[in-house]
C-alpha cells in the first residue's frame, strides 16, 4: 500500500512540474523497477536506426523492468498537463525513425546498449519475462522485446519453431508485429500477425489489457500490423509448429523440373533461419553495415507486375542496381483484413523489397541522394502508372500520404487511435498523428 501511495505521488508530481516545464530531469522522479536514463550515451543510441538518415534525440530514456514500468510512464505521458510522447524502440531496424521521439522518452524494449553482446544481440537484458513454451499447446509466451534469434532458440529446445519468419532474426517480436514480419513462409502461413494467438498491450491510456480473437479483440486486430500507434505489446503468445527437418526430396517430388538444374545447399534449420545474420557478420568487418540504407518496400498487385517490370527494372533501374532485391508472392487470403496492415486488394501481391545501402565510394550512383531520388522515381511512376502499390513499413510524412496509404482503412485506423490513443502519445516517430497537447 505504501509503494503505491509512493508511485502515485510520484506520478502526479510529475504530471505538474512535466506539465509545466517538461524538464527532463523532471522524468527521474518517476517510480520505476528499471531504470530512467538520461546517459547520453542511451539517448544517443535512442536517436539512431538502422536507416541511419536522421537522427532525432528523446528526452529520455526507459529500461523497463515490467510490464508494469510501461504502465507507469504511459500513464504519466497521458496524464501530463503538456503531455509527452512514448516510443517503444524494438531493436531499432526501422529505416525511417519510426521508433524514435524528440518530445519524449523512448522505451528500450529489447535492452540496454551496454548489455549489448558481440553477436548483435544483448548479453546482459533486464529480468523480463522468458520465453515459455507450451509443448502441448504449441506456442511461446515473449516478452515484447524479445528477438526473434532468442525466440528460436528457446523453442528449438523443444523441437518446435514458429511458423512464419522475416529474413533477419535479429528484429524484436512488438518491431515486426507492428508492421508485419514477412518472408519465404508468408504465402503459406501467412504473416507473422496472422500466427499470434494473444496479446498483453499497454494502450495509449496506460492500461494493460491482454487481448486475442475473443478478447478486446478490436485492440487485438488494431495493434497487429498497428506501426506501434494503439499500443505497446509487453507479451505476444505466438503459434509454434514441429521444426521442419530436411524435407526437400518430398517436396521435389511434386514438382515437375529438369534435373541438372537442381542445387542444394544442406543447412541445419536454424543456420537457415538466421543466414542474414552471416551476411551482417561479413559486412560488419569490412564497415558496409553501419551506413545508410534507403530502403523501400513494396507491395505489388499481380496484374501490375509486369508494368512494374517494364517501368522500373527495365526502366528506371535499367541494367545497374546495386544491393539484394526480394521478391516474394504473398496470398490475401493468409492476411486477416481485421488487422490494421494495408495490402493491395488483389488475390496475389509480391513483395518487392529494394534493399540498398549508400555508400561513400566516389560512384554517384551508390550515393544516397542517387538512391533516394531513384526511390522516389519509383514511388511516381507507381502512382502515374496507376500500379495501386502499396508501401510495407510506410514511411510518409504528410497526413494526405497517410490518408492516401489507408484508403477506406483510415476511418477505422483513425477511429482505433482515438479508442486506445487519445493524446497520440506512441510511436510519434511514425509521423501520422501529432502528440495533442
Ligand atoms: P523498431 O525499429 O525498434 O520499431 C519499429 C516500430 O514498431 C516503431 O514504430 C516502434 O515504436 C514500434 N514498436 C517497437 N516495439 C514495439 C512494441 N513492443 N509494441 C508496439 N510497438 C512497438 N521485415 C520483414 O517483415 N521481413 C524481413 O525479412 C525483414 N528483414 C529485415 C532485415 C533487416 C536487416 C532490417 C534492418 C529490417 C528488416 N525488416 C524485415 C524490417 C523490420 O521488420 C522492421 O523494420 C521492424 O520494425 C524492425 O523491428 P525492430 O524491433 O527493430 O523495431
């Protein structure tokens, strides 16, 4: 009872002298089990992303050590006179500082930069929930930070794996929940949204609320594919399967295909789960990881594939690209129209994921402003040519974008924001709502 009176006090001290001054020392006062942190070497990790092309500085920033420590600082921002924003920060692979905030704290999710380990991920993460696998009901409860690498490996003691990936595995359960998480699977399971069974989200009110298909199911459906806007997800229930052993020769099987034009290469599961993470390793050493990365991704309706084809590969890009690009068919009918992602409205969409990095070699066409302009090239002649293109992790800065993106999906996004978001406190580094005073 003392604590709590203790916590309140704090919090509604808070509220007055943030509301007054926003004085981030102000912020220490809240109660937490974590830590609040004003380190400069914390906001500075706060500030940047993988895209690496801006930089925007938090006024602090929060080790949560719970559920509970979201709560608390939600509830304060939500409370406050002047009111500050809230980012949850995954593992900070955005490409356009989604999960970054300047008018308020960012929440490290996935743990501190000083717990990081030489493998990229976090030696030292706070005593948050661990993954706890049900054998028998197949699936894991993740703390929302989690990654993805842990996740696997915590199943495969179990000889079970989740069903549906993203190439990378070094990204955190809530990061890619907010967006999607595709890859080789999703045409067959679906995305990574339509394999969750259960949801605990803090909203934008500060409330806990766990939810699922018949529990504050609109919560549920919101927040998936949500780009962090509705809530943050302290835990996510994700369905498991038994973990694919080699199966190729079955699968050859079935296909009809010349047999010279057959090559394999023999890998255990989790090597070929985690093989981008090779390719960061070799980058890494040779100082091609850490520059920027104009990305861009892109949803394409099937009958527009092969326009795209001529109007970008053959025409914009011509013979001279640089950098992996992915394309992978993906099925509608595995993506559940409740959730709040856009895809085209066709039967089949391929992703098309341009995925560049500028570099500082002399050649003008490695340049980020040559591969931002040639983005943006793309992006007009999508719009021009009437492709109804849809962007995978958007990245807009004008409402009129964001309403043009949602199409009839805005009504009920912007209907959801003002249910679980009122003072559009999350995820500000999205760019679609300003935090109202
Ligand atoms: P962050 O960048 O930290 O956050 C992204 C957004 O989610 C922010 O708005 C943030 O506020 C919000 N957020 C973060 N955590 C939470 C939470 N717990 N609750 C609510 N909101 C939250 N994507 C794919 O689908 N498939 C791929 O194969 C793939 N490969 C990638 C490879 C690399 C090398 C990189 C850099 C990215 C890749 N991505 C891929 C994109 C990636 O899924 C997204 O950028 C994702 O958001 C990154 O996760 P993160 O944990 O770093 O999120």
């Amino acid at each position: 009872m003392a604590t709590k009176l203790l916590i309140t006090f704090a919090i509604c001290r808070l509220i007055v002298t943030v509301g007054l001054t926003l004085d981030p020392t102000e912020l220490l006062r809240l109660a937490v089990e974590g830590q609040l942190s004003l380190d400069p070497s914390d906001l500075e990790t706060a500030s940047l992303d993988f895209g690496m092309m801006g930089r925007a500085k938090p006024l602090a920033v929060l080790h949560p050590a719970s559920a509970e420590d979201i709560v608390r600082l939600v509830r304060a921002a939500y409370g406050s006179a002047l009111g500050f924003s809230v980012s949850a920060r995954g593992h900070g692979h955005s490409i356009n500082g989604q999960a970054q905030t300047t008018k308020g704290v960012v929440i490290e999710m996935s743990g501190s930069s000083k717990g990081r380990g030489t493998q990229g991920g976090y030696g030292s993460k706070p005593a948050l929930m661990l993954p706890r696998v049900s054998e028998t009901k197949r699936y894991v409860d993740v703390w929302g930070g989690e990654l993805w690498i842990d996740v696997l490996r915590s199943t495969m003691e179990h000889g079970l794996a989740p069903k549906s990936w993203t190439d990378y595995l070094y990204l955190s359960v809530g990061g890619t929940l907010s967006n999607a998480g595709i890859s080789g699977q999703a045409f067959n399971h679906g995305p990574q949204i339509a394999n969750v069974h259960e949801l605990d989200v803090v909203t934008g009110k500060g409330e806990l609320f766990t939810c699922s298909e018949n529990q504050n199911s609109e919560l549920f459906h919101a927040v998936l594919g949500g780009l962090g806007q509705f809530g943050i997800i302290t835990r996510a229930r994700i369905a498991l399967e038994p973990a694919p052993q080699r199966e190729i020769e079955a699968l050859l099987k079935k296909l009809d295909f010349i047999p010279t034009s057959v090559f394999t290469t023999d890998l255990p599961y989790v090597d070929f789960l985690d093989r981008v993470h090779k390719a960061e390793l070799k980058l890494r050493s040779k100082g091609l990881w850490d520059v920027p990365h104009p990305w861009l991704n892109l949803f394409i309706p099937k009958s527009k594939i092969s326009d795209f084809d001529k109007g970008v590969f053959k025409g914009i890009l011509g013979n001279k690209t640089s950098g992996p690009i992915l394309i992978y068919p993906m099925n509608k009918e595995k993506w559940d129209q409740r959730s709040s992602v856009v895809t085209p409205d066709e039967e089949v969409f391929y992703l098309v994921a341009f995925l560049r990095s500028a570099l500082d070699s002399g050649d003008e066409t490695q340049s980020l402003d040559y591969l931002t302009n040639q983005n943006r090239q793309i992006l007009r002649f999508c719009d021009d040519a009437g492709i109804n293109a849809k962007q995978y992790l958007p990245h807009y800065t004008t409402q009129e974008e964001w309403l043009d993106h949602f199409g009839d999906k805005w009504a009920q996004f912007y209907q959801r924001k003002m249910e679980f978001d009122p003072r559009r406190i999350l995820a500000a580094g999205q760019r679609i709502f300003n935090p109202t005073p």
